[in-house]
C-alpha cells in the first residue's frame, strides 16, 4: 500500500536531524524517532492543530451529552 507523506503525521528528531512519520496517532505525546530512539521529537504544527481540534470536538460532545 502507498501512502503520501501528507497522509502521515510528521515529527521531527533534533538530535538526529530527520523526520519520522506516522500513519495512526495512539499516543501522540509518546513518540521515539525511527532512527536514533530519541524520545523527545517534536510534532508537525498542523499535526498538532488536528489533535488539538480533534480533542475541542470530543470534549464538546462529552459536554453535550451531560
């Protein structure tokens, strides 16, 4: 199966300088870099936006539903 980039969830290794891409988010604030094991990578910005709008939504439904 291909897959775009742009379909993935980008992240971006400081210590080893290169991109690591994810195709489903179970834990987005626990990611490693597929190349050197480092913890601390930071998320694409409009990654983070979706996740972001994402969790708005489902606190607004769980609202609704009280």
């Amino acid at each position: 199966m291909n897959v775009n980039k742009e379909e993935l969830h980008g992240y971006y290794c400081e210590e080893c300088e290169d991109w690591t891409y994810i195709e489903n988010l179970e834990y987005p604030s626990n990611v490693h870099c597929a190349h050197c094991g480092f913890q601390s990578v930071a998320i694409n910005s409009n990654d983070f936006k979706k996740i972001m709008w994402a969790e708005a939504q489902e606190k607004a439904l769980k609202g609704a539903a009280e």
